[in-house]
C-alpha cells in the first residue's frame, strides 16, 4: 500500500477563554477525547503523540515531554513521543514529524495535542518572557525594544513604503474582529470592532492600537492525522496535505533584510504550491499567522494576490472579511482569536480542517476545496507554507 501522503481527520479544541479554573489537564483530556472521537478512530489506534511546546509554563512542558499524554489517556498502542518548540511553527514541526512517522510505516495514527493556560502566570512573568524571548538580549532588549515595538516599527515602515493609512491598517484589525465575532471559539465572540474603536483605542506602540495587539489568554487544541490511503479507506472527512515550502529569515527582527517576510512567504507559497500542482487563483482560503496586522497585507502581495503595498486596501475594501471574495485568515489570527503562544498555530490547523470538511458555522467559506496556509514562529523568524485540499490530487 502506497501509504505517502497525509490527512487530517480528527480536530478538538476548547474555547480560548481566560479561566484559570481550566487546568492544563483538564484541557488537554477534553482536546485528545474529542480529536480521537471525531477521527472515528479507537485510542488505541494512536501510534504516536507529537506536541507543540507549552511556551512558559515548565510544569507542564516536562510532563508532556516525559510521556505522560499517551499514560494519562491510556493510549495503549502508542509507540513514540515527542515535543517540538519552534514558537507559532510548533505545530507545523508536529506535522512533517507526523509525516515521517506515517510514510515511513512507523504510525497509522498520530495525535498532536496542545494546551495553554496564561491566565494563572504572574501578568509580570508574562510580559518578560514575550519580551525577551524574540529578542537578542544584546542589541535590542536593553534599549527597551519588546515584542510590540519590534513589531510596531516594521509596521510603520510597511505603512510608509505602501501608503497604507492608519484606516487601512485598522481595517485589517476590524476584518479579523469579524470573522472572530462569529466563532464561538474565540475570545471575542460576538464582539466586532469598528474603525473607530480599533483607532481609538490606546497606543501601544506607535503606529500599533491596543485592538490591533494580541491578548494572552488560555486554550487548546488537537489533530489526528493518518496517510491518505488510510484517510480514503475510512471513507470520512479529511484535509489532505498536497505541498509544503519552508525558509528560514533570522531571529533578529533588526538584522533581518526580508523585512516584511514577503520573500519567505513569496518561496514557500510557491513551493507548496508547485508540489501540490495548483495555482493561487485555485485556493479557496488564505490562513496566515503572523500575530499582527501588517503580515497579513503583506503575505497576500506575497502569494500573489495582489500587488506589492496593495493588500492593506484588500482588507479596507472589506474583500478578505466576511461575504467578501477573498476570505483570509477565518479564525481571526492571535488578534482576533486571542493568543495562546505556541497553540495559535494549532487553531489555524484546526480551522482550516474544518473549513474543508464543510463545519466552519457562520464562518464557512462556500465550495471551500482548496486552502493555503502560512504559520510562523518566534519573531515571525520563519515561513512555513502548506497547501491542503479536500480530496487528495
């Protein structure tokens, strides 16, 4: 049996919510329970557990580490583990781990869970670690740069070589707000934005809007994944994987020549959609997860899209929000969707599976056969691309 090529078939998640009531455990029971179950599948069928990193809470990053996922859930097939931590790339290491497992006939069956709870760490202890962890300790973090000024400065310099305004900007902000106000797995649930609130809300760091920055909160989710071959045998629901492209930029966002990502995201676009054999203009659904606003305007240039300084225009002209003819990013991003470190990622995958199996809700992109998928991790370091499709090419 040719067993190349994988599927998700199973998601869970939980809601990102802040309840520190809700322990990691307790998460991650209700995230793998509901994975495997939605998969069809017996927990024994699970082969291996591969999980992202919990970013900043040591507890439970150890115990995962050690093994304790497949002895807590009885997982008595289980044969591997392991932990990856590549920031908001976790989850895409997971995957190509997970891949290598199945084709190489090692696994039928893989679980990729994830939890976060942020809401029980010290608000201080919280804002140290996002604001040394992207950043190098020498040349930057001691002349009082953080994560939010990094970032706030790249987007003033997208802003001023594309002429985006501060309008078109928050639009991207009030689009993600959207398409977050209609999942109830979000923490803004039923809460859209206007203009006028994302821009009068207070500055963070010039020209970034608190709405326009991410809220740490608490969540998690899960994955089950099997080969394409075993995907059809089941019969059932599936996101198969047809490309894949990666590159790495840097880890220094002041070092970096690639400023806005658009090479990275231009050369992994490219090869995952190569090797899946499709075009942009075949792609249903575009998920990028770059944590800010501006990543979003400039992957979509990137991808091809449209033209370079024209995607902040896309979003203002309400064309990748909800009813309009470009969807992008569904889920909100972390600044809809709320942050969850590592586990941002984990929902994108989340949603862009149940985009294809036809369960997105109010969110659903119609006839949605062909997403495009962008994670990246650390100080948007790197770009990872993939390209998933309802049927298998």
């Amino acid at each position: 049996m040719n067993k190349r090529g994988i599927a998700i078939i199973g998601v869970s998640e939980v809601p990102t919510r802040r309840m520190p009531e809700r322990t990691r455990w307790d998460i991650l029971l209700d995230v793998c329970i509901g994975a495997v179950r939605d998969a069809g599948i017996d927990k024994d069928d699970i082969n291996a557990v591969i999980s992202p990193n919990p970013m900043a809470q040591p507890q439970i990053a150890l115990e995962m580490a050690l093994g304790r996922i497949p002895e807590v859930l009885g997982l008595n097939g289980c044969r591997d583990i392991c932990v990856t931590n590549a920031g908001g790339t976790s989850t895409t290491n997971c995957i190509r781990i997970a891949e290598q497992l199945i084709d190489s006939g090692q696994a039928d069956f893989v679980l990729i869970p994830h939890t976060t709870v942020q809401s029980d760490i010290p608000v201080q202890d919280l804002i140290n670690f996002f604001a040394t962890a992207p950043l190098d300790k020498e040349w930057e973090y001691p002349w009082g740069v953080s994560f939010n000024g990094s970032m706030g400065l790249i987007t003033q310099r997208y802003m001023y070589e594309t002429g985006s305004t501060a309008e078109d900007m928050a639009a991207v902000t009030v689009g993600l707000r959207a398409w977050a106000a209609l999942d109830p797995n979000s923490i803004f649930y039923e809460k859209p934005v206007t203009l006028e609130d994302v821009l009068n809300s207070r500055m963070i760091s010039t020209p970034l809007h608190a709405r326009e920055c991410n809220l740490l909160a608490d969540g998690g989710g899960a994955l089950v994944l099997t080969s394409h071959d075993i995907a059809g045998e089941l019969g059932g629901k599936a996101a198969y994987k047809l490309g894949h492209g990666t590159r790495f930029m840097s880890a220094t966002p002041v070092l970096r020549k690639d400023v806005f990502h658009r090479r990275a995201y231009r050369e992994t676009s490219s090869d995952a959609l190569e090797q899946a054999g499709l075009s942009i203009e075949d792609m249903d659904l575009r998920q990028v997860y770059g944590a800010y606003p501006y990543t979003q305007c400039s992957a979509l240039e990137a991808y091809g899209v449209c033209a370079i300084g024209e995607g902040a225009k896309l979003w203002a002209e309400g064309r990748c929000a909800p009813g309009g003819d470009l969807p992008c990013t569904t889920m909100g991003d972390a600044t809809g969707r709320g942050h969850v470190g590592s586990g941002v990622s984990m929902a994108f995958y989340i949603d862009t599976a149940r985009q294809l199996f036809g369960e997105a809700g109010e969110r659903q992109v119609p006839d949605c056969a062909h997403a495009v998928l962008t994670t990246s991790g650390g100080s948007v370091m790197n770009a990872c691309t993939t390209v998933f499709g309802k049927e298998p090419q």
